[in-house]
C-alpha cells in the first residue's frame, strides 16, 4: 500500500507543476481536467496521511495502554477504542477513493424525462419528476437548466388547468451533477388517481428518465455535412415574439437520424447552441450503448444498467410509498422525495455501488 501511495504523491506533484504551466493555464478544457484530477488524488493522499497518523497515535496509545500506572493505562485504554473506530472509519474512507473513477464523473449532463405510457397523466409525471429533481438540485448546489420542453395543458377537475411535458430536457452542472443522478436512468411509474379521473380509480402511468454526461469534443465530433439544420416558426403558448420569428432550430444529425429541436428561446443563435449541446450528448449515448453491447453481461452494475427500457422505481401515492426495484428499498415518504428529497434514495444506491466496487476490486 506504501507504494502505491507514493504514486499518488507524486502524481499530484506532477499535475501541481501543470496547472502552473501557462500553455495548460490558458486552455480551459486542459485546465479543468487537470485541476479535476488534482482534487481527486489530493484526497487520496490526503486520506492516506490520515491513516497514517492515526496509526502512529494508536501505537502509542497501545504502548501507554501497558503503563505500571493504572490510572494511565485506563485513559490508554478509552483512547485506543477511540483511535481503533477513527481508524477503521479512516481506511474505509481510502478504500472508497481507491475505486476507479467512473471517466464521467464531474461532467455536467443532460437530464432527459419523457412522457412514457399513460397518456396525459404521464405527462403530467414528467412534469412532477422535472420539478422533484430541480428541488434536489437546489438543495445540492446544481443549476438545472431547461434546454428543451414539449409542454401541453391537461384539464384537472374544477376547472383548473395542469401542465404536463410530453418531453423536457434540462441541462444540470455543479461539481457532483453527475454522481448524485447517474442512478436516476431508467422507467420511473406512478401508482395514484389522476387529476382527470372523475371516479377515483388507481391509474398506472410512466415517464423514462435518461441522464447522458456532457461530452469533451474529442469524445464526439461532428462534421458540419453530417447536419440538417432547419428554422421555423416556434410552435406552443406565443408572447413576446417567441412564435413570430423563425427562432426555433431543429437539428437532424443524418448518419445516426438523433433530431434534436429546440424553440424555447426567442434567439435563433440560442436555441441552435442549445440543440448542438443536446445533440452531442445523445450522439454520446448512442456511442456508450454501443461499446456497452459489446461487453460481458457480467459488467452490468448490481443497481442496474442504466438503461431507460428498465423500470427502476415505482412511486404509490395512496400508500405515501417510493420502492427502488434495483435494491429492494421501499420508503414510506413519497410526500418528502417528491418534493426534492432524494438524498435517501440517491445514499443507498451508492451505498449499494461502492459494495459492488469494493468487492469486485478486492478492497472490501
């Protein structure tokens, strides 16, 4: 293990030095990939000294724990228990930072949600789903930012009307974006009595959510003969010129047939730029889902695949309950996760990761 740790002291010696370096200074890709990795083997060393110190002090608390004062050997004592659970805790913590980074981490992504089966009151999902992840996302510090919507109004009772989305695309950056909702992908389905239904019955209803990490434009490059980029008139609720211009960009990617369209800005400019960075990001799906096809069954992760096609949690709204399938977790408080709360849901599956990786790793 002393090897190996040297390692990562020199390696963050190493990138210290590049950051310095102005060619890396100056370019803010390289800049921001090297100051990433900095952080990341900084707290693998980081962690390392901690274990180390905490074996020096429990050695010599161990040592104090044999004195011919009995007095001192009972304070050794309390100590070393202490130091013992400080140092169990310490070495867990280097274990975990030991795990092979997953090459996304720290990217911001794409969180798609798409209206699945259940017609108005799937829309109406998405829509509830779209906001439960902007709630968590402000409480964790992240932007989310809506790239895309396909909205449409459904008629509630007393007269009221909801707004659903057939499709909303959102942009999501900060510096834990993608470890915090790398898990979310997959069919999410409702349990409860839509707002439509006039006799109270149960309805089953989905939306798909699909979380698609940010590119580096050396993961995907397009040529600009590979584009059909057509403008049009912004369709939906008008105002404000938004559908008296030609401001809406729909963008057809011609080898792969991925569209992307984007209308809800009134800036041409704005809605292409938005479109290009949706574009790159299903163009990067595709790229994964075809290397994941190539590979072992073996490598797919205990809390699932990741694929939008797998239903992954069910959300029972007359019992106040939210069941993750891929582990088996059911909770009691949908009231608390719709509304934002997902850290108990979002902990256990990376509770439930890291054991997969430990034990897959040898470091468990």
């Amino acid at each position: 293990m002393d090897d190996k740790m040297l390692v990562f002291e020199r390696r963050l010696e190493a990138l210290d030095r590049q950051m310095m370096d102005p060619a890396i200074a100056s370019d803010g890709r390289k800049f921001r990939e090297v100051s990433q990795e900095a952080a990341h083997v900084r707290q693998v060393v980081d962690a390392w000294h901690a274990v180390q110190r905490l074996e020096t002090e429990l050695a010599d608390a161990q040592e104090l724990a044999t004195d011919d004062d009995p007095e001192v050997r009972e304070l050794a004592k309390l100590e070393v228990e202490s130091l013992d659970d400080q140092l169990t805790e310490a070495r867990a913590a280097l274990r975990l930072l030991l795990l092979p980074r997953d090459p996304y981490e720290g990217r911001p992504l794409m969180l798609e949600i798409r209206a699945g089966t259940g017609g108005d009151e799937a829309a109406l999902f998405a829509a509830d789903l779209f906001r439960m992840y902007s709630r968590f996302g402000d409480e964790h510090g992240l932007r989310v930012e809506a790239m895309s919507t396909s909205p449409i109004t459904v008629g509630g009772g007393s007269g009221k009307t909801l707004q659903g989305f057939k499709e909303v695309v959102a942009a999501v950056t900060g510096e834990n974006a993608y470890s915090l909702l790398k898990f979310e992908a997959g069919v999410h389905r409702v349990q409860r009595v839509p707002a439509t239904e006039t006799q109270g019955r149960i309805h089953t209803s989905a939306a798909t959510v699909a979380v698609l990490p940010e590119p580096d434009e050396v993961e995907v490059k397009i040529e600009p003969g590979d584009l059909d980029i057509q403008t049009m008139r912004a369709g939906g609720p008008g105002g404000q010129s938004v559908n008296t211009t030609d401001s809406a960009v729909r963008i057809v990617h011609l080898p792969t047939k991925i569209t992307v369209q984007c209308q809800d800005e009134k800036s041409q400019h704005k809605n292409r730029e938005k479109a290009m960075r949706v574009l790159k990001a299903r163009l990067l799906e595709k790229l994964q889902g075809e290397q994941h096809a190539e590979e072992s069954a073996a490598r797919k992760a205990m809390v699932g695949s990741g694929d939008r096609s797998e239903r992954i949690r069910t959300y029972n709204y007359p019992q106040n309950r939210v069941t993750d399938h891929r582990i088996n977790l059911t909770l009691y408080k949908l009231d608390s996760i719709v509304e934002g709360n997902l850290s108990p849901l979002v902990d256990a599956l990376t509770a439930e990761w890291q054991a997969e990786q430990l034990a897959a790793n040898d470091l468990s």
